[in-house]
C-alpha cells in the first residue's frame, strides 16, 4: 500500500507527532522518501519480483488514509524496498547469502501500479533478497551481516546482470550467517536509497499515537489535489 500525501498537511506538528499513515494490521511502513511528483518508483520483493511506474499513478491523500496498491503479492512474499527514479542508473540486489548484480532500470519494463510485477532476481538457493537500492558507479556499498560483520565495497564491483541472472557472492559467509542490510555510503548527487529489511523477526510496536482526531474509513483516502511542487533537488 503506498500514497503521496501534501507535505503542507504536516504543517502543525505535535510534541507526540501526528499520525502520517493509516496502516493495516500486520503491516508496517517500510519506506519514506521526499517527491516532486515527476519521478518514476519501483518496488522490489523478497521473492525477486519488481514493478516500475509513474508516480503519478499514486494517489495524492490525507494523513490517515491506508493508500492505494502499489504492486500484488503472493503467499509470504513481502516488500523489500522502493526505489524513486530521478535518473540513469542501475538498480542494486542483494540476497541473504550475499549474491549481488547490478541491472540497468532501462531493463524493467515500465507497468501500471497493482500488478504482480516482473523477474528481478530468479529463485535459487541463494535465499530471499534483503536489500534493493539505487546506485552509480562511483557510489559504495556497506554489506552488513546477522554476526556483525561488514564488508564496503565499491558499486561497480558488483557485476551488471540482466534481470534473469542470478548474480555473484559479494561477501564471504560463515555457516548460519546471512546478509541482514545493505546501505549505500556515498554517491554522486542524491539518490533514493533503501535499507534492506532485516531478517530477524517483526520490529517492537512502539508506543501508540496520541489522539489526531478522527480518522477516515479503513482503505479509503480523500483526495486533496494536486501535489505540491517541491524544488528539492535544485532541478
């Protein structure tokens, strides 16, 4: 489930904050990102499927409001990241057992937000993928495991595959452990990056929401309008 919503709608902040989305049970909010309203997304599962679209495929809503379907999931697989496209890249993933590729965004085909998406990284032994970001070639990459160990190496260290090839281990394991986030530690310019999930079970419920007045229906959002135009990046 995604949504844009107008960042003038966060304008009276509260000391306990305020409630930014409404979020079903069993869900949780993997991602946020500051938009223009130009960009391409793309989504990325722990199965190894993808879905790029517009952005504009997004519904602008209010804060309590759950959002819109961003791309279909079936039996356990779950959102790893998303991606907003503001330029020529390749899209990095990584799996538990640290096998990594670059591939060209140029080679996802560009859909219609809700549908079930396509290959990313093909199902092998290889495990779940963790981890899918935004990279250059002058960017790095930290490789962090469950045992804590780090491995930072360069981004175009990592091959670039297309979208059927399995890729190439990038870290060295010891038995039992596993790749738990992948993060990039410096680029040229900014980039939309996503942390990978981590692999260790649901995060602590924090504390709840202090009273934001009510809420809208479960699932349903009020459109508010255009977007703001945002000159974040300079462009």
């Amino acid at each position: 489930m995604m949504k844009r919503t107008s960042l003038s709608e966060f304008s009276n902040p509260r000391a306990g904050g305020v409630k930014a989305a409404g979020v079903k049970k069993g869900d949780r909010v993997m991602e946020v990102t500051l938009s223009d309203g130009t960009a391409e997304l793309m989504l990325l599962s722990t199965g190894g499927r993808a879905i790029r679209f517009g952005e504009t495929d997004v519904s602008v809503m209010g804060r309590t409001a759950v959002g819109v379907k961003g791309m279909g999931l079936k039996g356990t697989d779950e959102i790893v990241g998303m991606i907003m496209i503001r330029r020529e890249s390749t899209v990095l993933t990584v799996t538990e057992d640290a096998t990594s590729k670059r591939t060209p965004v140029s080679e996802f085909p560009l859909q219609k937000r809700g549908g079930m998406g396509t290959l990313a990284v093909p199902a092998s032994t290889a495990g779940r993928v963790v981890a899918a970001l935004e990279v250059l070639d002058a960017d790095e990459v930290m490789f962090i495991s469950y045992t804590g160990k780090v491995n930072r190496i360069a981004a175009d260290a990592v091959p670039v595959q297309g979208r059927r090839t399995q890729g190439r281990k990038m870290m060295k394991l010891t038995v039992g452990d596993r790749i738990v986030e992948v993060t990039r530690t410096q680029g040229d310019g900014p980039a939309s990056t996503s942390l990978a999930e981590a692999a260790s079970g649901p995060d602590r419920m924090g504390e709840a929401d202090p009273p934001d007045g009510p809420d809208e229906p479960d699932g349903v959002g009020r459109p508010d309008g255009p977007d703001r135009q945002l000159d974040l990046l300079g462009e």
